[in-house]
C-alpha cells in the first residue's frame, strides 16, 4: 500500500508541477524551438516539463520514502524518462540530470529528518 500511494503520489505530482518545469526549462535559457502545429505556450511548457517533473518527484519521494530497495524501484522507474530524453533531447541531458540531482538531496534530507525525529 505505501508504495502504490508513493506511485500515486508521484504521478500525479509530475503532472500537476509539469507547467513550471517546462517555463523553469525556458527561464534558464533553453530555446522552445519549433514547437508542436496549432499548440499553445501552456502545452508546450507542460510537455517540455514533464519528464523533468517526472524524474524531481520520482526520485524525492522515493528516496525520502521508499524503504527497501528504494534505488531499484528509482532505478526502473527511470528507464522511460532517460529513453525519451536520449532519443528527443539528448543535447540538453544535463537538466534532468540535475533536476533528478536536486530531487535525490531533498528526498536525502527529508529521509534523514524523518530518520532522526521518527516522524
């Protein structure tokens, strides 16, 4: 049961947090390019930021509170997101690299916290 809400949770963060990933991706300076035929800057920013997103709540929730084998259920969960980055954006591999970075020392932090206080 705790990690279909991890799962859950998870998906439904990468979605709802989706918009600011992707205006996150331009603000830093990553062109949008040609975009998609008749789609709007809303879309564009959703689709851009959602394996970002995806890959941030994957690996902080998982790590603050997956339990055993946490890196394994990381490790699978991350096959589709790094194959679509390496087929459709390989140049810029380095922001979700760094977006799973970020997420994995927060999940770290919370973790040690939840660890040390028996939250």
């Amino acid at each position: 049961m705790k990690k279909f809400l991890l799962v859950l949770g998870w998906l439904v963060s990468s979605i709802l947090f989706a918009v600011f990933f992707g205006r996150l991706y331009y603000y830093l300076g990553f062109s949008k390019g040609g975009g998609l035929f008749l789609s709007s800057n809303f879309f564009d920013d959703f689709i851009n930021g959602l394996f970002p997103s995806y890959i941030f709540f994957l690996t902080l929730l998982f790590t603050a509170f997956g339990g055993t084998k946490k890196y394994w259920w990381i490790g699978i969960a991350l096959i589709p997101a790094v194959l679509f980055e390496v087929a459709f954006d390989l140049q810029h591999i380095y922001f979700p690299v760094a977006v799973g970075l970020v997420g994995w020392l927060l999940g770290k932090g919370v973790n040690m916290l939840v660890e040390k206080h028996k939250l």
